[in-house]
C-alpha cells in the first residue's frame, strides 16, 4: 500500500517531474504552469495551484465576445459532460472573457502520487478534449487570428 502525503509545493514538482508533466514557474504565483495545455490554441494560462484546501487545477480559454450567447447557453451541457470538471464564464469589464476548466483534489488527509498523477491526467485530457470542441463550435480565437481585438490581459 502506498503512503499518505500531505503535498507541499517541492513534493508537487517532484511528482510532477517523475509524471513526465512539464511545468514552468513563473515568479509571480506559486502555481506550476503545465506546458502541454498552454500550447494549445485559445490557451490564455494553466496551472496548478496548492490552496489551503486542496489542489486546483486551472485552465482560461479566451473566448471571443460574440461567441459569449451560444458559449453561456451551452454552460450546462458541458459541465454535463465533463463531470469531473468545474467550467465557468470569467467575465471582467477591460479584459476577453475567459471559459475556466477547473478541476480540484482534497489533499486534506493526504494523497499518493499515484492519485496526484491520475488526477492530473484526467484533468489534462479533460481540459484537451474540451479545449478542441470549442475551437470547432468558433467559441475561442483560433491561433494567428488577425481579427482578434487586441492583446488579453495579464496572465496574474
């Protein structure tokens, strides 16, 4: 039987390096920042984060405004369909509506590294899978697009 860890943020990195998940640190935040979801098209950041509570894994796809009506009504199918996601509109005045895949592990009587790894697999093929069918719904600006409005916000 494996043993119980409480994570803090070396034992993450470690986890996440024998994972074979790439990762940057960034400076500004704690987070560790998955290379693989941030090359995707529409990918504005991902990270995980250790809270108090848990571990959060997160992902901001930006959304391009017109597409916020169909996006916002289709809310409920995805979260359906991706039930071990958490999925949201984020919605601030000066900056590109974002969509946030969140995914969260209670870590409060400790985990193994075999459930942090299948916790960040399964999130980051989640995360994948829906990153993809709202590129094919036109929800998020595709790479390289010369239409979109400007630069989105910061990434903290």
């Amino acid at each position: 039987m494996s043993s119980l860890y409480k994570p803090d943020r070396a034992l993450l990195e470690r986890w996440m390096e024998e994972t074979k998940v790439a990762f940057d640190l960034c400076g500004e935040c704690e987070g560790l920042h998955v290379r693989a979801l941030q090359a995707l098209d529409g990918v504005v950041d991902s990270r995980i984060i250790l809270e108090h509570y848990g571990l959060v894994f997160s992902t901001g796809l930006e959304v391009r405004p017109m597409a916020l009506l169909p996006l916002a009504a289709d809310l409920g199918r995805i979260n359906m369909d991706y039930p071990y996601l958490k999925v949201f509109l984020d919605i601030i005045d000066d900056a590109t509506p974002q969509l946030v895949i969140a995914g969260f592990l209670p870590v409060h009587s400790g985990i193994t590294r075999d459930q942090f790894a299948a916790f960040v697999v399964m999130v980051m093929e989640g995360t994948r899978q829906l990153a993809e069918e709202c590129l094919r719904l036109d929800y998020l600006f595709p790479e390289g697009d010369p239409q979109r409005g400007g630069p989105s916000r910061a990434l903290h």
